[in-house]
C-alpha cells in the first residue's frame, strides 16, 4: 500500500517542539514524515523523539543572499532526492527558501503555516525585503495556513497573501495544548513545590512569570520597566523567567544585568517541554508583553494550568487571551500599563483564581490538539486529492483501521 511523504521545513531544530503529537498522529494516518532544519545541537534530541529522520541544512534566519543560494540549492537537492508528495513549510525563512526549493524539484504539494509576521516591528527597507518575502512564499505554495485570526486579517490587510488562499483551522494555534500534560493535577503541583523549593522562592511568595525566547521583541524592555515599578511594591514578589537568551534580536545589557543581579529574578533559561509544567505551576500570573505573535502559545499553555495572561492587545495575542475573562490584554510598549495589568491580579486572588479557571474551561474546549490535527490532515488530505495522480491507492491506518 503506497504511503505518502510528508516533510516538515524550519529554520531551528528547537521548532519541531510544536509539533509534538502531530508527526506520529500523521503517520499513523499514513505518512511517513521527515524533518529538514539547521543544524543543531536538539536534532538528534528531536529525531529520536517524533522517530523521523531529520536532514539539516543551514536556514540562517537574517537575509544572507550567498548563504541563502545555497541553502536553496541544497533544499531542491534533497526533495529531488525524498520525493515527497507534501511539503508542510514552518518559519519566513524555511519558508521562502523551502517554497521556491519545492516548486523547482516539483514536489506536487506546497503548504506555508505563517506562525506570526515578522516584518511587523520592522520599518522601511528592511520591512520591504521581508513583506516581499513572504509574499513570495505565499505565491509559490498551493496552501498558506496561520494559526491565528487576527494575523490571517492583517496578512490579508497587508496584502501579503490573497483571501482565497489563507486559512484558520478551528480555533487557531499550530498545535493546541495536550491539557492532559498542562493541568494543576496533584502530580504537577507536587513537582512545582518542589521546583520552588530549588529556585529557594519562598512557600507563600507570588511569582510573576514569564516563558519565551528572552529577546527584545518578547517586551523585554516593558518586562524590566514593570518590574521595576512592582519590586518594591510587592515585597515578597519574584520573577522567574524560562526561556533562552538569543543573540538575534538582543536585549540590552542592562535589561540582562537586572536578570542576572536581582536577588529576586530567577532566570533558568531554556527548559524542555516535558519540564515546563512544573515551572508553570509556581507562578501565579504570567506577563507576556510581546510586540508581534502568531498566536501566542504560551497564554493558552499558561490558560491550562489556570494562571491568568497579562498580555499584549497585538495580532496573535487577541485570539489566545480573552480581555477580562482569561487574563488581561494591554497596550504593547508599554511598561505602565504591564505594571497595572499585574498589580491588579497580583491584589485580588478570587480575579487570579476566576480568570484561571475560565481560562481551563476555554482551553478544554477551543484548543485540544487532536481537532486541530484532524482538520490538518482534512486540509492534507483535500489538496492531494486535487492533484490526480498523488492519491492512488493511499489509505490511512487510523484508530479504527485494521
């Protein structure tokens, strides 16, 4: 019986994280799935766990035109080689490159997931080259997905993709939350106090946190500014950051100096997904004040463990964050309104607890990840179908199949 060939395309190693459920619910319906990312030190990580084979080839993520060739070369080289019936396409650079690679080699099928828009907290020439780019992309595959429906309005406001060609599944987000792994069950609670107990923050203290790449488009600038405001304010608060400092788009060395010299920021760095309960179940409220998001997955992660979101009223964050019913939505680049948005949850613990559960209650049912799969392979399922002779004697062995 013929399988299909489905290969995955993005620039780091670390994104295939937000796949996790989706790569082996794909092949139990009858694909056989590849990675192609940069190379790495997670590859193997990530490899041995979605138990596919994983090709890397640079994809740096700032324009490089030399490098770029040659990433393009290689990336129409290797799907010459796989033959793949699908290409799924993750990140703008990946992409770009993994868009023009497959139309060159002929791969019948061409999906691009846009998982935010980068070029919006960019100005003049450079917005111009990565709008072009993404344009680009858009044009040259038969499917662009967003996991968002405030980015598929402004993509489309923008003029980045046409209507017709860009698509919401259910309710947004690439992968949904397993709420079975992200849940206050009394294993993770225990975990957490433990977890407390290393980070040495006291039993009874509030822990504001944050989870993230530690850059400057996370509003990392308006993080310190509230932070600054509430210390004194809240004696016995602390701040405890997850997630990896990036030398692309840096904070400044002051804003990494307050991380690393308060006696009362804990900065852990990256933490693997398994782990990131148990760190989310020592916070109380969660700041996310990013300037741009996809989606913003980390809100309705934070959703099902029930802390409340104070996050920023952008593209990506309107959809994973109800403003007064699951957290608190504020102005982006702004430090005074972050502060406000914490001080009042951090004062009223029946509004943390309401938001919280509300946030559960949406989670449960809006973003489990098995709907979301489904309708992926629907939308898989339905592009082959248009290209005759893909489809041949494919049959999936889903749950029900012998």
């Amino acid at each position: 019986m013929q399988r299909l060939r489905l290969v995955h395309v993005a620039s780091v190693p670390e994104f295939f994280g937000f796949l996790r459920g989706q790569i082996s619910f794909m092949q139990d319906r009858g694909f056989d799935v590849f990675g192609v990312c940069s190379p790495g030190r997670m590859v193997a990580e990530v490899a041995r766990r979605e138990n596919i084979a994983i090709y890397t080839i640079p994809i740096r993520r700032p324009p490089a035109p030399l490098s770029d060739l040659g990433s393009l070369w290689q990336l129409a080289r290797l799907f010459r080689r796989l033959k793949p019936t699908l290409v799924h396409l993750h990140t703008p650079k990946a992409g770009l490159l993994g868009a023009i690679g497959a139309l060159i080699a002929g791969v019948p099928a061409r999906i691009y997931q846009m998982h935010g828009l980068r070029m919006m907290t960019t100005k003049g020439l450079k917005r111009r080259i990565l709008k072009l780019c993404e344009s680009i992309a858009c044009a040259s595959v038969d499917r662009v997905l967003t996991d968002s429906h405030s980015v598929r309005s402004l993509v489309i406001s923008e003029r980045v993709c046409k209507q017709a060609k860009i698509k919401v599944l259910c309710s947004g987000s690439a992968n949904g939350v397993d709420t079975r792994v992200f849940s206050r069950c009394s294993k993770v609670v225990e975990l957490g106090s433990t977890m407390r107990a290393a980070l040495n923050i006291p039993t009874d203290s509030l822990v504001l946190g944050f989870v993230g790449r530690v850059v400057r488009d996370k509003g990392i600038a308006e993080l310190v500014g509230a932070w600054n405001a509430l210390r004194s304010e809240f004696p016995d608060l602390y701040l405890l950051l997850i997630g990896p400092i990036e030398r692309d788009n840096p904070i400044s060395s002051s804003e990494l100096s307050c991380f690393r010299e308060d006696d009362r920021i804990r900065l852990v760095g990256r933490v693997d997904g398994d782990k990131l309960p148990a760190y989310y179940a020592v916070m109380n409220v969660i700041a996310f004040p990013s300037y741009r998001e996809g989606f913003g997955n980390v809100c309705i992660e934070a959703s099902a463990m029930e802390i409340p979101v104070v996050a920023t009223r952008v593209p990506g964050c309107l959809d994973a964050v109800l403003d007064g019913i699951t957290g608190i939505l504020v102005p982006p680049r702004d430090a005074v309104a972050l502060a406000d948005g914490i001080r009042r949850l951090l004062k009223d613990r029946d509004l943390r607890r309401q938001m919280g559960q509300a946030g559960r209650e949406r989670v449960l049912r809006d973003f489990r990840p098995e709907p979301i799969w489904e309708a992926l392979y629907k939308e898989y399922m339905t592009l082959l179908s248009r290209k005759r002779s893909v489809l041949p004697q494919h049959r999936h062995r889903g749950p029900d199949a012998g």
